[in-house]
C-alpha cells in the first residue's frame, strides 16, 4: 500500500502569473492569444491604471475579458450587446438558458435596468452592497437579452472589488459576467486558473491577484414580497435574514439526487453539474477512522487516492495526495481555497478523491452545496 502523502500547499499564489508565450497549440481559427493584464488592486487611481485602461476599451469593443471580483474570476463583456454576450457563452461553452449576473459600479445606475426595487431589496442593497450578494429583479428591457436568457428578470450586483469597480466604471457600461471558468469546471480564484480553462478562447484577463471569498455570491430573488435563496454564497441566510426577516431557500436545493420526480431550481444554473475535478469525487460523512477505511479501500485496489480535508484532519488521514482546504474552525478558510483545492488533483495523479463534510449552517451551506455538486451528490456516511 503507498502511504506516500503529498501535501499540497494551501492558496499561496499571491504572484500575477507571467505573460504566457504565444500558444502553440492554436490551430482552430478562432484561437487567439490571451493577454494577462497585471495590476496591483492596492494602488490609487486604478481607473487610469494601464491595465485597467486597456481592458475597459476592450469591453467597449465588443470584446470579453475575465477580471477578478471578491468571490471568483468573472468573465465579462457589455451587457447592453448582443454580439459581446454571445462570445461569453461561446468561451465558457455555457448553456444558452443560463442567464448572467449584470455587475454594476454605483447603485444609482440600477433603476435603468430594473422597473421596481422593493421595500427589501433596497435594505439588502444598502447592507450588503458592494459586496457577494446578487439580486433578482424585474429587468427594464434595455439590457441584451441574451443576458436574462429570455427571462422576464435580470440578476445584479455590484462586487466589493477595487479591480472589479475601476473597470466596470472605465468601461462605463453594465458588465455581464458568469465564473470565468469553462462551463463545469470549479470556478476561478486566481487568473492562473482562468488561463488554464480560456486561453486561447478569450483575448484577456486582468491579474489582480487572488479574490478573498472563494466562494460566489449569495443569489436571491426579490421580485415577490417573500425574499428566496436560489444559489447560496458569500453572504449567509442568517446575514440576509437578520436585514429582511425570514427568508425562504429554493425547495430544489435541498435536493440532493437528481431523480425525474426533482422539482426544477428557479436559477437555471442550478441545474448543471458543476464544480467538478479531474477524478470523481466522493463525500465522506463519519468519523475519521472511517474516513481512513474508505481510501484504503480504494488504495487496496490499485486506485491513486486524494483527500481534501481541513487542517484539523491532517494527521489522521493518510492518502496518495492530500490537499489541506483551511480551518473547520473558520469557514471562511475553507470557502476560500474551496475551488483552488479542487483543481489541485490532476487526473494523471489520483483515480478517486474523498473529501470532509462540513456543517450546513453559515458559510458551510454554500461550501456544502458546492461540494455536493462537485461530488455528483456521491456521498458515503458512516451511519445508517
Ligand atoms: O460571485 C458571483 O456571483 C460571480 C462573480 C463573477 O460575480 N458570478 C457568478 O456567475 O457566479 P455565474 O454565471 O457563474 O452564476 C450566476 C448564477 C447562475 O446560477 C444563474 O442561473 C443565476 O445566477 N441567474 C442569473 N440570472 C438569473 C435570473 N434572472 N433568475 C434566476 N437566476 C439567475
Ligand atoms: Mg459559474
């Protein structure tokens, strides 16, 4: 049996990455060099910064380009154009019926795109914007509806991202961006990871270095009286419910099997496997001897095994490769170097992956629903 236990580093890219050379692999005609743009989120001025520059007028263009938001890398482009939209759902390979988050600089431009803002969704505006909280609203009509999908709403928000604000307010228009990820994969904390999945496909990125939240934005629809969770993200139920009172959850997201009697998520993106890495992965629920049994088991027949555990489990786990996902005493940890663990397991280094669960409650609950989509809702559990 090999014991062998790599251990992987937690988030410690903190390095723009290099501007790539010319990608040698381009053959299809549509394939084109991505650029890395660099900037620094801490200097001032960042609107006038270089970078910063030459990506707003990329996005006037008609052009796409990924940036980084405090949740993940988005990819994004002018929402008032059709032609632009589409090159986002061509890069991603995303399905057509997933509509886009519109990312706006300044709450003031919100009542163009939108035809009422309730009682409630102005509290949550006012609590948590700028910040990992998007909002579904009835839109206005003057956005490409290739962004709603055809959809009656419009999703929105406004990142709390040095980056992200300068460039959507140097480009002076409503940015639509989706996780700047190839549709499936774990979505993007750092620009290295967007140019693993996009380069080639899109003709930049803005390097801002690592984004803090790791997990996306808390998505609620506020187009009823009754606020309802239909993604969970980087703000909490309790956060949300401590400024409006009570709020509902999707009834889909409690559903952890995909069966033909599921009731359909009211976000589309719901829907689609997501998140996932290189081998399959499975949710160990139970104690760490029996989180052990299951990858010897697996080691004893000839499989590569990688854990993805927390701090706390590190010495009692041994695996082929062991990537360590932060601290179960703060999720926010966790949360953080969620999707860059994920991506740490290479298909060529393990077979099969087990990973910790962790409490459903505050942050866990968006962790908890990313792993289970990533997991494909496989799950063993010690009790019966
Ligand atoms: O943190 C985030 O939200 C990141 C950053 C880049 O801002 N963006 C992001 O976008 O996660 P994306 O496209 O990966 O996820 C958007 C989610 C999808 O589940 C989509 O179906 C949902 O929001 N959505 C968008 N418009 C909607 C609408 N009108 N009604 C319901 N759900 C909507
Ligand atoms: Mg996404």
């Amino acid at each position: 049996m090999n014991q062998k236990t790599e251990k992987s580093k937690t988030i410690t890219n903190k390095t723009p990455v290099n501007q790539p050379a010319v990608n040698k692999s381009a053959t299809a005609k549509d394939e084109q060099q991505t650029k890395i743009l660099p900037v620094d989120k801490s200097v001032r001025r960042l609107e006038s910064h270089p970078s910063i520059q030459e990506a707003a007028s990329m996005l006037r263009n008609g052009e796409v380009v990924a940036f980084p938001t405090e949740t993940v890398y988005g990819l994004g482009a002018d929402a008032l154009s059709d032609a632009a939209i589409n090159k986002i759902y061509l890069a991603k390979g995303r399905p057509a019926d997933n509509p886009l988050i519109v990312h706006l600089s300044d709450r003031d431009q919100i009542s163009e795109y939108v035809t009422s803002v309730s009682e409630k969704a102005r509290r949550l505006m006012k609590a948590f914007w700028p910040g990992p909280l998007t909002l579904v609203l009835e839109h206005s009509g003057k956005l490409s509806a290739q962004v709603t999908a055809n959809l009656s709403t419009v999703a929105v928000r406004i990142p709390d991202h040095p980056v992200a604000l300068a460039l959507i307010t140097a480009a002076n228009r409503p940015i639509a961006a989706p996780s700047a990820n190839t549709s499936g994969r774990p979505s993007p904390t750092a620009a290295a990871h967007v140019y693993d999945d996009l380069k080639g496909r899109i003709p930049a990125i803005v390097d801002g270095g690592v984004t803090g939240v790791g997990v996306e934005s808390t998505v609620v629809d506020c187009t009823a009286d009754q606020v309802m969770i239909l993604r969970p993200g980087g703000i909490t139920k309790e956060a949300i419910e401590a400024v409006v009172g009570e709020v509902t959850i999707d009834p889909a997201l409690a559903q952890r099997t995909g069966t033909a009697t599921s009731v359909a998520p009211k976000s589309p993106g719901m829907k689609y496997t997501h998140y996932a890495p290189d081998a399959p992965l499975v949710l160990i629920d139970g104690g760490v001897a029996f989180f052990q049994d299951q990858v010897t088991k697996a080691m004893n027949t000839g499989k590569k095994t990688g854990v993805l555990v927390s701090a706390e489990l590190d010495d009692y786990i041994q695996a082929d490769k062991k990537v360590i996902v932060g601290s179960r005493e703060n999720l926010s940890t966790v949360a953080g170097a969620l999707y860059e663990s994920l991506r740490a397991f290479k298909a060529n280094e393990v077979d099969i992956i087990f990973s910790e669960v962790f409490p459903e409650t505050e942050l866990g609950v968006a962790i908890m629903n990313r792993l289970y989509k990533a997991a494909g809702n496989q799950m063993i559990s010690e009790q019966k």
